[in-house]
C-alpha cells in the first residue's frame, strides 16, 4: 500500500534558495481577487455565498441572493481594491493577484489598474466556489474555461494557478493542464518544492509549487477563531517576518506570504495594519520583494528540477526486493514484508527506509532475528578468507583492515569467533565503519561477557545499524 501524502518535504536540511541580493526572506503580497466571482444565484449559483465576510456564521441561502454579502463583496471591488492599489504601488511594492476569471471580466477597470502597476494576475479558477464535490471531469471543465476567459480578459494566459477551494484532484488537474509555471494549492511549506507525482499514482510533468498560506491571511478576519482587530494581525505579521529574518541570518532563508482580500483588508479599521507591516519591511535591508512567478522564475533558474535517482515507495515488488533484499545479510524476506507496509515519500530516503525494514526486523519472531543474525559472517573467518562474502560484507570488513591481517592477528580473530558462536549461537556482529582492528578486538573482549539476552539485543542493534549505513550508500 502507498500512502500519498508527502510528511518528510526537505527534512533536516532545505536547500538555500539563494534569493537575489542575499535576502534573508523573500515577502510576497497576494491580493486576492474574488469580488463578482463569488457564489450568487445571478451567476447561475444554486445559492448565495457564504464564505469570508463581516457576516459571522453565514449560511447560503438556496435560490435567494443575499442583498447583504452581495454589497459586502462589492465593496471589495469599488473601495477595497483601490485603496491596496494605492498603497502598493505608492510604495513599490509589486504584487501577485489571484483572480478569479469570472470576478476579472466584470472588472476591467481594475484589470488596468493591475496591468499598469506591473501585477502579476494569476488565476484563482473560473469562479469562486467550493470545488470539494466537483467530479474530476467538471473541475478538469472549469480549469480549461478559467484560462480561455482569463486570457481573453486580460489578453494573456496566466502562468500561476490557485483555486483555494480545491478538491484533491485540483493539483493534478493543473498539472495535467499544463503550461503554468507554478500551483500554490498547498500551504505545507515555507520554500518552493517540485512535485512530480500527484499522489495518485499517475504520472504527471514535473510543477513546481509555490505554497501559500492560511495564516498571515486577512481571511481570520472572516473566521470565528481569527483577528478581531487590526493590531493583531499586524503582530502577526511581524513576529512572523522577525522569526524568519532571524533564521535567514542563520543561514536558512525562507519565503513569507501575505494573503490579502479586498473586501477584507480593504476596511480602514483594518488598513493600517498592512501599511505599517510593509514599512516594517521595507526598513529591513536583506529584504526580496517578489511577485510570485519572480520566486518561479528564480527557483526554476537556481534549483532546476532533478529526477530522483531512486525512489523506493513507487517501485515494482521485483525491484525492491532486489534492490534492498540484501540490505539485511541474507535475508530478503525483511524486504518482501517491508514493502507491503504504508510506504510513501518518507521512506524514499535511507532514514525513511531504514525504519520500514526495521520495523519488520524488530516485529519478527526470535527464531526469525535469529536467522538474520547466523546468516551474517564472522570477521575475517573463513568466507573471507574464501572471498566468498557479499560485495556489501566484503566492503565493510575491508575498511576495517580486517582483510589485511597478520598471521597472529587472524588466529586471534578465528579463536574469538569460535568462542563467541559457542557461547550465544550465532556470529560477533559489529557495524566497522569508523573503527580498527584494535577497536574491534576491544569491543569482542568486552561482549563475550555480555548474557545471552543482553548479547541477542546487542547483536540486532548492529544489524540495524550496519543496514542504515547499506542505505546510505544508496539512498540520500
């Protein structure tokens, strides 16, 4: 069984965006545009909307229009939008705007005033609506009219894509789409990523996605457990900044965004929280200030997409077995098991892999780690002597020196096998890498007083360990 969700990203170690100029973090404006796109029964809507408006706990009211989110959305286009247009382009501050296609072709005043301050206008689907229940085949409808009526509304195609209200199909739609330079229907991390599988086991061009966020977002406004006031949004906002400036000196730059409405932010109780922020930005010297297809742009030119080399969790069983069924000493049944579990993108790493082998270690009978202990050599005893161990045994016994012995050395060694196997009923294991003959003597001496019990545990404890370095030889 595959599992689709992505919990690992970058893991311990994300790459360093290199943004232009050294900035420490890159802060990108969105400004959502949603107004004459929302749900509305003059739109064909089966109900009005009920979604981020100063109306708490709004409900859609089926076959009415709702005379009061109607004029709330409104203001968003007549007030809102213009009061943003001012500050951002009085302080040369480029933005992204997600528009809904169908919220553009009823506002061409404003797709000016966007074109002429330079915006990006991505595309925020074709109207703003749940698309949760929507069946692949009507989203798939609805993407390819949100760019035919975005393209004729603004006379380009938009090369950034963002539903919002997404489905589980809505990525792979869009990549199944193509012709966009980045998705940002995710929020599961601070730094672009390239997707090249949809999670659905079907393959797909590689996108990269740009995540966006749902908490530096004036939408809490419109939420129960939100801001209820301006001043907390722009502490947000900063402790927000300040965290990630602070860890971008650290050497570990990230992205920050800020998602914005009209009809949200637009209110002036709320205004000069956002005019404060972005002066609280622009007083900070290792700042970018980027439209999002600028990130798209500087990240495909700084890390291109590169095809993983291997990837365990989307290999056929033949091929995983194969490829990992010698990772513990002759014993691919760890890795027939292994990959029946809930494997993912997680275990397509040695770390990741490591555990699900382990896991099948550890639960399997005490005949069956038995089996995994005897089936591993003695240190420089008769297999290696015969050059008859595996390449992976072979390797590791010679980094030790163990294959360069004295003749006293290798008697000293063929006593203490002897002696060990006699006494627990199996060999002396021990990863060698990073130690000597000396180390390794040492370390037979001290275990050959050791229980049986306390042995057996020993004993596996090395088999796990000697298989995380196997894997680190093939995986990342």
């Amino acid at each position: 069984m595959r599992y689709v969700r992505d919990m690992r990203g970058y893991g311990a170690n994300p790459p360093d965006p290199k943004w232009p100029g050294g900035a420490n973090v890159a802060v990108q404006f969105v400004v959502n545009y949603e107004e004459g796109g929302e749900n509305c029964i003059l739109h064909g809507d089966k109900a009005s909307e009920a979604f981020l408006s100063e109306i708490t706990g709004a409900q859609p009211w089926p076959g009415l229009r709702h005379w009061n989110m109607e004029s709330i959305y409104e203001y968003g286009s007549r007030v809102g939008f213009w009061r943003l247009h001012r500050l951002f382009t009085g302080q040369n501050v480029p933005v992204t705007v997600y528009g809904v296609a169908a919220a553009l072709a009823r506002s061409p005043d404003q797709v000016a005033a966007m074109q002429a301050a330079g915006w990006e206008i991505a595309s925020h689907g074709l109207k703003w609506i749940d698309y949760r229940d929507h069946s692949p085949e009507d989203e798939r409808r609805d993407i390819k009219e949100a760019i035919r009526l975005h393209t004729e509304v603004t006379g380009q195609r938009p090369t950034g894509w963002y539903t919002g209200r997404s489905s589980e199909n809505t990525v792979p739609l869009v990549a199944e789409a193509g012709g966009f330079a980045y998705c940002s229907d995710t929020y599961d991390d601070e730094l672009p990523y390239w997707l090249d599988h949809d999670g659905h086991g079907h393959a797909m061009e590689p996108l990269l996605i740009i995540p966006y966020t749902l908490d530096v977002n004036d939408m809490r406004f419109g939420i129960q457990a939100g801001f209820s006031n301006g001043e907390q949004f722009f502490t947000y906002m900063k402790d927000t900044f300040d965290t990630l400036y602070e860890e971008g000196k650290d050497g570990r730059p990230r992205m920050m965004t800020v998602g914005l409405h009209c009809r949200l932010i637009g209110r002036p109780g709320r205004f000069g929280a956002l005019k404060r922020f972005i002066e609280y930005v622009k007083s900070h010297d290792k700042v970018w200030l980027p439209r999002r297809i600028d990130i798209a742009d500087h990240w495909r030119a700084t890390h291109p997409y590169k095809a993983p080399a291997l990837r365990p969790s989307t290999m056929e069983f033949e091929d995983f077995v194969h490829r990992f069924g010698g990772v513990f000493e002759h014993s691919p049944w760890i890795a027939e098991r292994a990959y029946e579990l809930e494997l993912g993108r997680s275990h397509d790493t040695a770390t990741g892999l490591h555990n699900a082998l382990c896991r099948v270690f550890r639960s399997a009978s005490e005949a069956e780690k038995l089996s995994v202990l005897k089936a591993h050599p003695d240190l420089a005893g008769r297999l290696a002597a015969a050059k008859r161990l595996t390449p992976e045994s072979a390797k590791e016994q010679a980094s030790a020196g163990l294959d360069a012995l004295t003749d006293a050395e290798r008697e000293l060694f063929t006593k203490l096998n002897a002696a060990y196997v006699t006494t627990f009923g199996f060999p002396f294991i021990i990863s060698v890498k990073g130690r000597g003959k000396d180390d390794i003597l040492h370390e037979f001496e001290k275990r050959i007083g050791n229980s049986r019990p306390q042995e057996f545990a020993t004993a596996c404890a090395q088999v796990e360990r000697i298989a995380l370095l196997r894997l680190k030889d093939i995986l990342p």
